[in-house]
C-alpha cells in the first residue's frame, strides 16, 4: 500500500494514538508522584506527632 491509497488516514490515527499514549503516560506519572508526595507529608506528619507526643526527659544529674 502507498501513501496515495490513504496512507494519510492511517498515520493520522497513528499520530493520535502517539498523542493518547503520551498523554496516558503523563497521567500515570502524575498519579505516582502525587502518591509519593502524599506518602512523604504523611511521614513528616507522623514524626512532627510523635515528637510531640513524647514527654520531655528531666536530666539525672
């Protein structure tokens, strides 16, 4: 098949597959990072908590 048998309708949808999958790729790493950021706050929070929730030690001397 040559490109004067409609090769042109076929890489049109070749370029919107192409731009479908960019776009789902950049979805799913937009999705990890969130995830990952949200999983970072939630361990600074448990550490601020936790270092709040410990009484303070008087010294032994």
């Amino acid at each position: 098949m040559s490109d004067r048998d409609g090769g042109g309708f076929f890489r049109s949808i070749e370029a919107l597959l192409a731009i479908v999958g960019a776009l789902t790729v950049m979805g799913i790493v937009a999705v990890a990072v969130s995830v990952f950021a949200w999983e970072m706050e939630l361990r600074r929070t448990e550490q601020q908590e936790a270092a709040v929730a410990e009484p303070p030690t008087a010294p032994s001397a």
